[in-house]
C-alpha cells in the first residue's frame, strides 16, 4: 500500500512539475497586454497620417498580424498607396473616413464609428478625413507581422465617384478585376 501511494505521489510531482513549467512559460509567452499611450510610432507611414504599431513580432511575438492605430488630422488625407502582399482592416473608432481606390483613385466609400473597412493586397488607396474638425481615429489590422506601406505616385481624378455606397465594395475598375484587383500589375511595378 506504501509503495502505490508512493508511485500515486511520484506520478502527482511529474504533473505538478509538468504544470509548473507551463505556467512560467504561459507567464512570459502567454497574454500581452500593450498599453494604449505605449505604442510604436516608428513604422512606415504615409504622409497625413500617424500610425502606430501596438501588436508586431518585435512587441509582442505576433509572426501573422500586425495592429495598430491610425489618426487623421481633420480635413487631411494620406497620399495614395498601398501595403503589398497584405490584406487590411481598419475599424474606424472616431470620426468619418472616406476612402478612395483604384487607378486614379476614381471610387469612393465612407465609414462612420463602428464601421469596418477591408483593403485588398495591392490595391491603390487613400484614406481621407472627411469631417472638417474632428480627428479620424481607426484601428489598423494587417495579414502580416510586418508594416508595409508603398507609397504611390497618383494623380487622383478631381470629382471622385461614389461607388456602392459603403464598405466593403464589389465593383471592379472597368473589368480590370484578373489585374488590378490581384495586383499583378503593382506587383511588376514595385518588383
């Protein structure tokens, strides 16, 4: 009897040592927590916008996504580009957001608080803040750990048109979807 309640309590040590070295390694590679006045301001950007990076593989072992913010001055909008290979979202926390796509920038969404916006890989783009004194804030989601933002060299058309009314949109620039929407073009020309 002594002896099974020796190999019950030996058996019982292994488990308590097993969960033991989980618990040190969930404590240090488990949860992370990034503090909202703590975030990276040191990633690409585009010009009339501030982006920061709260989850990275650098801050928190992210290798899939990256998350961060954006803020957008009132009135102001980014220069036109695009993030590559990476599929993004952006939910927008205050504020309006008018985005404008494609080869010219020639279709156009707004967003409003709550509202999700998806941005496909090499799509041409331009966020705007469409409210005149009110500061754009968004949350920035991304298919990779890495901050890929292209800047492009667009000359936008002057009356963008309204196109599907909200976001996410079907349309294809005149059944161009094969190339542009697949990027095989803006992959030749960043290549």
């Amino acid at each position: 009897m002594t002896g099974s309640h020796d190999h019950t309590h030996s058996g019982h040590d292994q488990n308590h040592s097993h969960d033991h070295d989980h618990a040190e390694r969930w404590k240090h590679d488990g949860v992370r927590v990034i503090p909202g006045n703590q975030l990276d301001s040191n990633v690409p950007s585009t010009a009339g916008m501030d982006r920061k990076a709260a989850i990275n593989f650098a801050r928190a072992g992210a290798q899939k996504l990256w998350a961060g913010t954006v803020t957008i001055r009132p009135d102001a909008k980014t220069g036109a580009h695009h993030h590559g290979h990476l599929e993004s979202i952006i939910y927008v926390v205050k504020g309006k957001a008018r985005m404008r796509w494609g080869d010219h920038l020639q279709f156009t969404a707004e967003a409003n608080p709550g509202d999700f916006i998806f941005v496909p890989p090499y799509v041409p783009h331009q966020e705007i803040n469409a409210s005149r004194d009110e500061v754009l804030e968004c949350v920035l989601v991304r298919s990779d750990g890495e901050a890929v933002a292209i800047n492009l060299d667009i000359e936008p058309v002057e009356k963008p048109r309204r196109s599907c009314g909200s976001i996410p949109c079907t349309a294809t620039p005149r059944g161009e979807e094969n190339d542009f929407w697949r990027g095989r073009r803006y992959r030749r020309a960043i290549a």
